[in-house]
C-alpha cells in the first residue's frame, strides 16, 4: 500500500515554458506549430514550406542524387560552427561529391526536452545562413521532441537532393592507374576544434573549424571539362579513410607524399601534442580529387581560384597494385602503410 | 615513453615553485604549462613537456653542437659523452 | 615546429643511416627500450634504411602494455560506482582487462573521464565535492613526478575525496630481468630519453657494467634514433660497453633533481607485476605511506586476484623483444586492433599495433 508521500496528482494539460522544448512541443498540436511557425518557417522562408503540407513537390530535370546524412556533434556549437552548418554544408558536399549541383535539403530535428528555445534559434539561423551560402533551400521538414537525457540536446538528419552535371560517373569505380590525387587544402582543423571544444584542452590559440560548403569548386571543376574520377569529403576518419576507401573499392592502389599535404602549422602542433595523426582527423570543408593525370594542373589551377580550395595540392597517385593498399612517403623516404583506425583517435601521453 | 613536446615559454606567473605557471608556445598553439620541475626555467626558454609539466629545459647550445656534427659524420664525436 | 622538424630532416637521418652501414661488420640486435621509439621507428621505416643484419628488437617500454590486468578490473570495478568519478588519461582505456575495458565501462554507465595533466583531476575533484574522483596513475618515471603532484597538491590542498589508483613501473630492474633471461639475443641498449630526463643516466652505469652491453640513452625523432643506434653500434664494434648520452640537450646526467624529489616524497618503490613478463622485484611505485589516505585500493577495498586467460596471444614475448609481431600466426589474422587479442595491438605504443598500423599486413616495396 502506497504512503500518503506517494501519491500525487499530475494535470495533462501542459504548462507551457517559453524559455526550453516541451514535449509538447513534439506532439503534432498547438504547441508543435506555434514552434515551426515562429522559429523554423521564417528562418527557412521558403515558398514550399508555406504550403504547410506533407511534403515538397519540386521539378528537377535529369539525373538527381539523393544523399543524407546524420549530426550528432558535441558540443554543439564550437569555433568556427555549430549542428546547423555542419548539417547543411555535411549534406551540400555530399551531393558535390556525387557531381551534382546540391539543390533542396529536408531536415529532421530531434530536440530533448528542456533544450533552451534560443539555442534552437541559434541552429536554425546558422542553417538558414550556410543554406543561403550553398545555394540550397530547405524545403521541407519534420520536429520530434524526446525525453530528457534521450538526445544531446538536438539531433538533425538533413537528406539531399542535387541535379548530376557530371557527364561520366564519379565514384571509385572511375577511377584509373595513373590518377592524380588531389587535396582540396590544409587538413585537421575540423576535427581539433570540435574536440578541444568539448574536451577543453586548455588551448588559448582557438583553432576554428574548416566547415564549409565546396560544391562551388567542384562544379567549376565539372564545368571546366576536367575528367574528374572520383571526389570524397573528408569528414569522419579524415583524409586516411577516404583514401583507403576509394582505394579498395576500386581494387587498386594509392600512394601519398606527406611532404606534399598542407597541414596548417598550429593543426601541426595541437596534432603533436595529443599524439594525432592529422591523416586521421575529420574536415568538414575538404575534398580529395581524383583526376585525369594529363587534367591534373588544370584541375589545381582552377580550385586554388576558389576561397575554400586556395590550397589545393596533389598529393598522390593511383597505381595498379597492391590491391587496395594505400601507402604514404614519409620525411625520411621510406613508405609506410595507411589504414583507417578502429575508433576516433584519443589523446595520448604515451 | 611517453609523449613529451617542446616549447618556448612566452611569460611566467607565479611565486611559489611548486605552482608556477608558464605560458608555453608549441609553434602555434599556446597553453599554460605547470613549471615545478623547470625552476630554472625563464621568458624564451625551450621546455619540453609531458602531461602538462616541463620536465626539462632544452640545452640549446647542446643541440646546435650535436646538429653542428651530424652534418660531418666522418668525424668522431667528442663530448666525453661516454661513462663507464 | 623548432626541436622536431630539424630531427625529421630526410637528408641527416640519411647521413647518418650510411655511417651507420659504414660502422658495421657483423650482425648486431639491438633494443630499444621505449613504445614511443617503436612508434617511430615504424612510422618513418627506419628500420629500413639500416643495413642488413642490424636488428632492432622492441622493450616493453609501453606502460600502458605492462600494467597488470587486475589494476586494468580494479580500475573498472571502482568506476562502476555510483560516487565514484574515475580520471584517467586515454591511454588506458581501450586496454582489455579480464571483461572489457574502461570504455565499456563507460558506455555502462560508468563516469570515466579523460585528462591531460593529472592536476585535470585535482580540479576535477575540487569542483564535485560530493563524488568521489579516483585518478588512476600509471607510466614509467617520466609520468610518475606529475602523477606525484598530485598526490601532494591534494595533501596541501586538502583535498579529500581524492584518491590514485597507482601502478607505476620503473625501467632499469626490467632491463635487468631482460638481460637475465636465459636466451636474452639483446647485445646494446637504446634507453628511453624522457624517462632518462627525468631520472639521469646514472642508474644505467652499473648495468652496462654488469651485463658488458653498450646503452645510449636516446630521444624520439628519427635523428634521435638514427644517431642513438650509430653511437651504439660504435661501442659494439670496438668492443665497449658504457652510457652516452645522445639525447643530451634534454637529458642531464643526474636527470630532473625536482622531480625526483616529489618521487621519493610521494611514492615508494615496490614490487610489481608487468604484463606478459611476470614479477619483477622493487620495479613499481607505490605511494608512500605518508600518502596512504590517498590510495584507492585502500579507500575502496578492492581486492581482485584474477588469472589471465591463456590465449594464443604472444605480446609477453614480444614485450621481452624475443619475437617480433609478424611472427605471431594471429597477427593481422585473427588479432586486429578492432578485435585484439591482447594489450600490445591495443595501446597506441605496443608493438603489434605499431606494425599492424604503419606496415600493414603486407609489404611494402622498399624505397
């Protein structure tokens, strides 16, 4: 029998606080639309999402990619960006990478309860501003709210939708001995930024983030006529995993030159003090390239006359064997092996 | 073992030894480094650090000599380096 | 970035690498001590550029490898506590004890947490006043005078619900161990240059003399190394055995004298079991017993006596440098670090992982 402590009542209707996500909020009634009508839909101001339907009718001619993607970053706002443009730029680049011109993204927001409506706005006005920068419309959408402790404060999955301009397919399946790999710009920064974030390492030098969006050389690259292969952003597993990737895929091998990867020297000296490989460390605005050896300096020229790839640099070739084997020239000459890690890479005193 | 990294000391605070601090660039990333084992330590020193101590201060001249003499290795090395 | 790039310098280390195969004329097996030597060498292939017969086999100097597996368990089953907040450095925690690691721990539930510097502890300490925080201290002597300070921040500071779980161990009595064993192939030492920063070479003198084998104590970079093996190879070929010190625009003859000081305040020598090697006689720290209310095996009662289980797994003798990774028919097979079969794949310094990592499990074509 329950004691007179144990007993308690509880009202279904909800008192509403202004200030934080209520699981009202997630609930399809008043309080869900009062959320997208005050915060998501101005921000996104797009014609499509003032229909208020279920979904976005658009036309697109020709071959379409179709891509999406997940965010979960902690924190969620860090130097140089937040959730919202990780979202929107995560998404862009995947769709540049499939050699199409990103066009219309969805978003899915999983939102915790209690989650402060400011930090919300804040995320949204962050996507609205890389949507405006990527030349991509936010279209359609959907809010769920979770208990408290069930999400890290927000969650978004944005999904794609971009017109092919590539007249060959880019994958690695394209890709052929004798290709020149080619480096979009300086690595590591995305991934320190983010971690020192979140793990306070006491840096006073604040490394921001490289997220960006890079459809923009890419399509010049496309447009320019370059026989370009295969394209991969560098995000999780950094530059080593995409290599390996497009190398096994392709059944083929590829050989790096460290000399010859920018690495950006204060990327270098975080890198060194926590015992990272940079080859290791995600980007949220870098590309490799991989590209016809005889287009090679055309291709260089045309990304170095874009602000997001100034430092683009070959750094590797493609070969025919050993099989999906990627090796890197160190400072001393000697080749070593690159694989993916096993799990993120953690800090060591060791 | 054990990761230790060098640095310059950018400025000093701190009286007591076994909690003065040094601000310590590692060629772009600066942080505030622990001096207690580095009393000797001063403004443009090298320090080398582990878990956020200077564990040493780098002997400079030391390096230059032995950077110096690589460069000719048909010449023994004279530094009375070797004990029994 | 100064004091590194001028040691990965491609044309030095090269230099240096042509003295070496001028120097020598018959085989020679050398050890270098530490996992961060491994690491390198591994990384730039320097193994590569010295000539044939020179070999380098490869010490147990990876902490992390060595710490028994019942400090890896008593390290988990104090973080399963509710009060408990344990600090560790990363390190450690993908290290399989006898059922999982402190990551799983974690993602059970447990409050594991990465540090830094152990005074992250401290702090950490100071700001949850009502948890319990637990640092679990462990590395060889180049850790132990910070791991020492924060013991003593703690004792000066009164810092009470701060506790270490230690499992220090010290480089020389397993270099003795090694060169005792029957069958040791061991013939000149590279001596671990941060463990020598901090305590001197001094205590290599009688070593060198008792077993007649060279031991240069050296750095980490590719220089470093290339030159610590040429000195070392020279003693061989002359027939001498001494200490020298390559390593010396860090390293002092009598090492870190603050530093050792806060050592022989806050921790005393102990007994100390290595993973994969046994027990080896006052080759650990403990804290002192001035520093007894700080030990979490004390405060917590945590009392494990497990066996390891036998698996094929041979990072004990790779650990000793009587095999070398590629020698385990598990390797890269069976034992990967996504699926390791024992701590010298796992830790970012064993061995194992070094060659699984920058060699792959196939060859390379030589420059």
């Amino acid at each position: 029998m329950t004691s007179a402590d144990d007993f308690n009542l509880s009202c279904p209707a909800p008192a509403m606080d202004r200030d934080t996500v209520q699981l009202a909020h997630g609930g399809g009634g008043r309080a869900m639309k009062q959320l997208i009508d005050s915060i998501i839909r101005p921000a996104f101001a797009d014609p499509e999402l003032d229909h208020c339907h279920d979904g976005a009718v658009l036309e697109i001619e020709g071959t379409v990619a179709f891509t999406t993607d997940s965010y979960v970053v902690r924190p969620l706002f860090f130097p140089g960006g937040d959730i919202g443009t990780l979202a929107v730029n995560g998404t862009v680049n995947d769709l540049a990478m499939c050699g199409a011109r990103p066009l219309y993204l969805s978003v899915g927001f999983i939102l915790e309860e209690g989650l402060p409506i400011g930090t919300l706005r804040q995320v949204v006005n962050s996507m609205r501003k890389s949507a405006i920068a990527a030349g991509v419309r936010l279209v359609t959408g959907d809010t769920k709210v979770v208990d408290r402790g069930k999400a890290d404060g927000i969650f978004v999955n944005t999904a794609g939708i971009g017109r092919i301009i590539a007249p060959t397919p880019i994958r690695p399946g394209s890709v052929r001995s004798g290709d020149v790999v080619i480096l979009s710009g300086d690595i590591g920064r995305h991934g320190i930024a983010v971690m020192a974030a979140r793990e306070g390492f006491g840096f006073e030098t604040v490394i921001e983030s490289d997220c960006a969006p890079v459809a923009a050389p890419v399509l010049a690259l496309i447009e320019a006529g370059i026989a370009v292969r295969c394209l991969r952003d560098l995000t999780r597993g950094g530059l080593a995993s995409a290599v390996v990737e497009i190398a096994e895929t392709a059944g083929l091998a590829i050989t790096l030159d460290e000399a010859s990867i920018p690495v950006r020297e204060d990327v270098v000296a975080a890198c060194e003090l926590l015992g990272f490989d940079p080859l290791h460390v995600p980007n949220e605005g870098r590309f490799a390239a991989f590209v016809a050896p005889e287009d090679a300096g055309r291709a260089l020229a045309i990304l170095r006359g874009h602000c997001v790839s100034e430092s683009a640099a070959i750094i590797g070739h493609v070969s025919a064997g050993p099989l999906g084997q990627v090796a890197c020239r160190g400072a001393l000459g000697v080749l070593r092996a690159v694989d993916m890690l096993s799990g993120e890479q953690l800090p060591r005193i060791c | 073992m054990c990761l230790a990294v060098p640095g310059r000391i950018l400025s000093v605070c701190g009286d007591d030894p076994m909690t003065r601090l040094g601000r310590v660039d590692f060629g772009g990333i600066i942080k505030e480094i622990n001096l207690a084992f580095a009393p000797e330590a001063c403004i443009g020193d090298y320090v080398l650090v582990h878990a956020g101590f200077a564990i040493a201060v780098i002997d400079v001249a030391e390096a230059d000599r032995i950077l110096t003499h690589l460069q000719d290795l048909t010449e023994p090395l004279d530094d009375g380096g070797g004990t029994a | 970035m100064k004091f590194r790039d001028e040691y990965r310098d491609g044309a030095t280390a090269r230099r240096i690498a042509d003295a070496i195969g001028r120097t020598v004329t018959r085989p020679w097996t050398l050890m270098e001590v530490c996992g961060g030597q491994t690491h390198a060498i591994m990384r730039f292939g320097i193994d590569e550029l010295l000539p044939p017969g020179l070999t380098l086999v490869h010490g147990p100097g990876c902490p992390v490898c060595v710490t028994p597996v019942e400090y890896i368990d008593k390290a988990i089953e104090i973080a399963a506590r509710p009060e408990v907040i344990l600090c560790s450095f990363a390190d450690m925690l993908r290290v399989p004890g006898t059922d999982g690691d402190l990551f799983a721990a974690k993602s059970r539930g447990a409050d594991v947490r990465i540090i830094y510097s152990p005074l992250d502890a401290i702090a950490i300490a100071q700001a949850e006043q009502t948890r319990q925080v637990v640092f679990f201290a462990v590395g060889f002597e180049t850790t132990a005078p910070a791991n020492a300070m924060a013991a003593y921040r703690a004792r000066c500071d009164g810092v009470k619900n701060f506790s270490m779980l230690v499992s220090h161990v010290l480089v020389p009595p397993a270099m003795c161990a090694l060169l005792e064993a029957p069958g040791n192939r061991v013939q000149g030492f590279l001596a671990a240059g941060h463990v020598c920063t901090v305590m001197g070479i001094r205590q290599y003198e009688p070593i060198a003399e008792r077993f007649a084998v060279p031991i240069v104590v050296t750095g980490f970079e590719p220089v470093d190394i290339l030159q610590g093996v040429l000195m070392c190879v020279q003693q061989l070929e002359e027939g001498r055995a001494v200490v020298e010190n390559q390593y010396s625009r860090s390293v002092r003859p009598d090492g870190n004298l603050p530093a050792q000081e806060i050592m022989r305040e806050v921790f005393q020598v102990t007994p100390r079991r290595w993973r994969g090697i046994g027990d080896i006689a006052e080759s650990g720290l403990g804290l002192a017993e001035a520093y007894g209310d700080f030990d979490a095996e004390r405060r917590f009662g945590v009392v494990i006596a497990r066996e390891e289980k036998v698996t094929e797994c041979i990072s004990g003798p790779v650990l000793r440098g009587e095999c070398k990774p590629t020698d385990c028919p598990a390797f890269g097979v069976r034992c990967t670090p996504e699926r390791p079969l024992g701590v010298t794949m796992v830790s970012s310094e064993g061995a194992c992982a070094a060659y699984y990592r920058y060699r792959g499990t196939q060859r390379l074509g030589r420059v």
